[in-house]
C-alpha cells in the first residue's frame, strides 16, 4: 500500500474551485492518502462542497477530513510525506502523488524534498498560459537561498512538492509554525530542509497552478501594507535563524546582510512608486549605512525623488524614452495585422 501521503490544504471561500482539486486527488492512483481541508473562515459553500466528497474518498481508500478555522494542521498529519496544494488549483496527472513518492524512496537519505513543474493556467479556460520548470533543464540541488528569496530555478506554489514530516518536525517539534501570512508558511516549511538536504526536481509537469486575475496577490496594495508585508517577511526570515541553529557564524551573516538588502531596496522602490520622498530618503541612507556598494544604484531614485518635481519630472523622461518603443510596436502591429488579412483573404 506505500507509506502514508498527508495533503494539507488551506482553504477560505474557494467553494467554486476546490472541487477541481479534490477531484484531482481522488483519481491518484496512490491510495495511501490522508489529507485536510483547513478551512479559515469561509462564508461560501467550501463546507457542503469538501463534506460531498468525505465519503468518495472513503470508497477510494483514501480520508479527507474538513476542519474549520484551524490555526495549522500540522498537528493533524501522521504521514511520512507532506504535501500542500493551494485549493484553487489541481494535480495535473493521476500518478503525480506515486511520481513523487517513488522517486523519494529511491533516493539517497540525504534528499528532503522532491519536486515537480507545474502548469500555469487560465482561470477560465484552462489553457496554458505559463509554465514552472524547464523540463530540458537540470536543477540545481542546493536551492536553500532561492527558496529564500525567490531565486528563478524556485517556485513558491507549493503543490507539487513533497517532503519527509520526520524532517519536517525536527525543526518544528511542537507541529507549529510562527508565522501564517501569504508567504512565511512555505518559507518557513522548505527552508530548513533546503538548507540541511538536497532537492530534487522531476522533469515531469505534474501540477497546474489557477491564474486568478482577481486574486488579492494580483491587486494593487496600499503603501502602508506593502512596507508592512516586507517587515513581516523580514522578520520571518530571521526567526529562520533560530529554526535552523546550524548555520555557520559567516555564512549567517551573509543571509542576514542579504535579508536587510532585500527589505531596503523593496522599501525604496515602493516608496518611489508611491512618490514618499521622505521615505525613499530614510530608505537609502539604511542602504548607504548597510550596503554602501548597492546604494550607488539606488542613487538616481534618491535624488530624483529629492528634487522639486523630481517625479513629474522623472514621469516625463520615461514618457519620451518608451514612445518611440510604442510607435515601433503599434506600427509592427498593424503591418502583422495587414499581411495576416492578406493570406487570409487569398
């Protein structure tokens, strides 16, 4: 029968879409399956939806179980492996649980997480708009730092990777994690992992994310709240320290530069797109303090931001360099447009 595959997903007001995905967990072909549907808060039908199929997963072999307003469910999971799709979106292939575990349990001890590409899709249409992984590539093993900070060869929609919970609950004993914001629960649940052991990537797509178009991560949000959610995620990143406790003194350093870095130059740029001179000032001179080096090409936004008009001037200047970008295009446009008229008109 296998060892025991623990999905977790969470869950709030996604009653139209989960069925996809509980549907597509229904069809793997592995049977040894447990997983929990966190539902946090949801005013829709997500409830009547996920019960329906409480009993079609018994019938399969398989246990689904809906829990409301759960704070984690890790606490609920006996799985040797983890798995946590997002609820809007589906496994793309009936073997994609089997694939997973397959290539783990013919693995070296020293793999703690497998991974699959994935599919981006239309939310209405279901075609691909997109795609995660290059299956003529070969990943990289050691992707602790892009996990980190959202290096290319890392992508954050967790579905379609799988790690060891022994692993897991090593780092996180008491089967809680700290912080459950859009981004640190899958930091927090790869990196120390990533960092200790190695990753491999199957060259099989096997996961299709939804592209919501209206999702709040698409959504234009406040100044306030984005140096909000960069503080978080800073300080997410730096209670990692205490999770993983054997991280070298330099190398520690190193991350911690880094992360103070990343939290500067994403303060600036919103700052500067939301015209705040003050703090794109206050901004900089943390950069010139921290990171003197990287100041320097953060230089121009201080000083135009500094200058009287300085973003309408600055609107200016972009106006006049990407017009005649946009002339070549609409002029490139229209004679495509012509000659496809033309072939078809023959």
């Amino acid at each position: 029968m296998g060892n025991l595959v623990s999905i977790i997903t969470p869950s709030y007001n996604c009653g139209q879409y989960i069925n996809k995905l509980l549907d597509s967990v229904l069809s793997q072909t592995y049977k040894n399956i447990e997983m929990f549907v966190i539902d946090d808060g949801s005013k829709d039908d997500t409830k009547e939806v996920v019960e329906q199929y409480i009993e079609k997963f018994k019938k399969n072999d398989k246990k689904l179980q809906y829990i409301y307003q759960e704070n984690t469910g890790l606490r609920n999971i006996n799985g040797k492996y983890l798995v946590w799709p997002d609820a809007d979106d589906w496994y793309e292939t009936d073997t994609a649980i089997a694939d997973l575990v397959d290539v783990f349990e013919n693995s070296p001890d020293n793999v703690g997480i497998v991974r699959g590409m994935q599919y981006i899709r239309d939310e209405k249409t279901f075609e691909i708009v997109g795609k995660n992984g290059d299956e003529t590539r070969n990943y990289p093993k050691n992707l602790s730092e892009q996990c980190l900070f959202g290096g290319w060869d890392w992508w954050f929609s967790p579905g379609s990777n799988m790690i060891k919970t022994e692993h897991l609950f090593y780092y996180y004993p008491n089967k809680e994690i700290y912080w459950k914001n859009f981004f640190g629960q899958n930091i927090q649940l790869q990196f120390p992992i990533l960092f200790n052991y190695d990753c491999i990537t199957m060259n099989k797509y096997i996961y299709n994310v939804r592209q919501n178009l209206n999702s709040d991560s698409r959504k234009k949000i406040p100044y306030e709240k984005q140096i909000l959610r960069f503080t978080e995620l800073k300080n997410m990143q730096i209670t990692l320290f205490d999770v993983v406790k054997n991280i070298p003194i330099a190398e520690k350093n190193n991350l911690l530069n880094k992360i103070n870095l990343n939290f500067d130059i994403n303060c600036i740029n919103a700052a500067f797109n939301n015209k705040n001179k003050k703090d794109v000032k206050y901004f900089y001179y943390d950069l010139l303090i921290n990171n003197p080096k990287n100041a320097n090409i953060y230089k121009w936004e201080y000083w135009v931001s500094q200058l009287p008009f300085g973003f309408f001037i600055y609107k200016i200047i972009v106006f006049i360099i990407n017009q005649p970008k946009r002339i070549i295009r609409k002029i490139l446009g229209q004679k495509l447009t012509a000659k496809i008229k033309s072939v078809l008109n023959k």
